[in-house]
C-alpha cells in the first residue's frame, strides 16, 4: 500500500470505513435497529451513545468525500461505469448520509420513513449484499476506488 497517493490512501481508507459501517449498520438492522454496541457494552448507554454518534457523523463525512471524489473523477467506480457499481455505490453513500445526519440531528430518515423487523431484516440483507458486492468489485479493480 507504500505505493499508493495520500489521495488514493484517503479514498481506501474512507472506502473501508463505508465497507465496515454498511456491515455493522446490516446487523444493527437485523437484530431490529439496535446497534450491536449496544448488546456488547449493555447498560452503558452514556458511554457508548456519544461514541456511537462521532462513528454516526464521521459516516456522513466519509460519504460526502467519497460522493465528492466520484461525481469530480466524472461519476467513475472502479474504473467504469458499470450501472450495478453505480447502484451500489450510491446505496453506500446514502446510507452514510444518512447516518452522518442521524448523528447530528438524532433522527435517522431511512428509519422514520418505513419501518418493521421485515423491512429492517430486508433492507440489513440488502447491506450486507452491497458491502460484499463493493468489497469483491474494488480487489477485481486492483484495490482502487476510482
């Protein structure tokens, strides 16, 4: 990884970020929108909730870079502009979105919009699809976002 830009290692870090927060963000809504920090330190709201908010909004920051450095490399991931990479990638940068809102304000859109275990254990699927799919797309690529 020596071999890369600061700008290309800014974007791989931003992406794991994305790729890590799509993962943990499918199995909170899986187990009904709880964040699984919540089940790993119970009882330690007033710890984990301000930490849970930093991650929130470093989320929303890491996703208007990585929407920023597509839409200024002319909408191209990895290397083209395949329609399932675009489709995915913008379902990362959403959601990350998102939760950068969520940790600013306290509300999260996606979940006040529609609700339900179903929808959550859907939508968690769809994540965690999508995580793969960008995750298996970037190394097929040579471990470049763009």
């Amino acid at each position: 990884m020596s071999h890369l830009s600061r700008t290309e290692q800014l974007e791989c870090y931003a992406f794991w970020w994305s790729e890590i927060r799509l993962i943990i963000a499918g199995v909170a809504l899986m187990l009904g929108g709880i964040p699984p920090l919540f089940l790993v330190l119970p009882g330690m709201y007033a710890l984990t909730m301000p930490l849970l908010k930093l991650c929130w909004i470093i989320s929303g920051v890491v996703a208007l870079y990585l929407g920023y450095r597509w839409y200024e490399k002319k909408m191209v991931i990895f290397g083209g502009k395949d329609n399932w990479d675009s489709v995915a990638f913008a379902i990362a940068i959403v959601t990350g979105l998102n939760l950068g809102i969520t940790g600013l304000f306290g509300t999260n859109i996606g979940m006040s919009i529609i609700g339900g275990r179903i929808v959550f254990l859907i939508v968690g699927l769809l994540y965690l699809v999508v995580a793969y799919y960008l995750n298996s797309r970037w190394r097929k690529r040579g471990k470049l976002v763009f």
